[in-house]
C-alpha cells in the first residue's frame, strides 16, 4: 500500500484550492480576480492559495470540558505530539508529579480535515483531539476549541520544557 507524506497531502490540498482559485490552471487567460481572498494565505508550489500552515506549535487555552490549556506540535513528516498542561507544578515548590501530560501519534489529512490518532506510550489522560478543521482566522478547530500558533508558558516553566517532542 502506498501512502503519501502529510505535506504532500497539504500541499496537494492547498493547490488544488489555489489552481481551483486561478482559470490559468483551467488553461482559461488569467483575469484580474477580485478582492484578495479573507483569511491567511500560504505558500504553495502553484502560488499563494487561502489555508493554514498546519506544521509548528499550535496551543489552546482551556475551553469546553477541558479545564486546563493544550500545546501540541505538528511535524511535517506526519507525526504529533502533545503537552496537556494540566495542573503545572507552581513556582517555588516541590510536587510529586510535573503536572504536565505528553502524548503523541500520528496526523494526516483527510477531506478538508486533520486527523489525528494517538500512537504508543502510556495511555494519557482524554480526551485527545482527534479532528482538527481550519477556520477563516487561521486557526485549527477541534470541537469547537479554537488553537492558535505558539506555545502556552505557565510562570515558572521556560519555552523547552512545555514543547511538544516527538520521541519516535
């Protein structure tokens, strides 16, 4: 069975937006198109088409049942990983745990959606994000919590030790 990398997934997706988006590609005389498109723009090999650059650290803040805040990272070879910050260990004090929760899998594109399924390791507290779909912010959605670019940093904690790392 073969099976196409993630960021070839992406790109395909995204140039088909951007060819679907441009009549040179339907072999038609390119025509001065109306206003710029809303929402982000990415980098294709066809050119700049409306979508989301998914690879990077995407975090949110606590929202819906889930009560504490999220990072998780996206690789462009098709894996994940996620820190679920679930009850940071306070500055100035000794805990017996770190109170951050780390799972990883894998990611690929299906549709118009990002699908995620954990893989390995020790099962983690949920539930995870299974499915993500962008919006026209540029953000990725997972049941209705709205992710952004970046890392959340609780005080007391640097950048290195709340980002997502996958141990393949």
């Amino acid at each position: 069975m073969r099976h196409s990398s993630p960021s070839a997934s992406a790109v395909a997706f995204l140039a088909a937006l951007a060819c679907a988006a441009m009549p040179a590609c339907a072999g038609e005389a390119a025509t001065p198109a109306g206003p710029p498109p809303k929402g982000p723009i990415v980098h294709t090999l066809l050119g700049d088409a409306p979508g989301v650059e998914i690879v990077g650290n995407w975090t949110s803040p606590a929202c819906g049942g889930r009560n504490f805040a999220r990072n998780i990272r996206f690789e462009d070879d098709g894996a994940y990983a996620a820190v679920d910050l679930m009850s940071p260990c306070p500055v100035g004090t000794t805990c017996v745990t770190s109170g951050l929760v780390s799972y990883e899998g894998i990611w690929s594109i299906v549709n118009s959606t990002l699908q995620l399924r954990d893989m390995g390791g020790t099962a983690a507290p949920g539930p995870h994000p299974t499915e993500f779909r962008a919006d026209d912010k540029g953000q990725l959605v997972d049941s209705g919590c709205p992710y952004t670019k970046g890392l959340t940093v609780p005080d007391g904690y640097d950048a290195a030790k709340v980002t997502p790392k996958v141990t393949r």
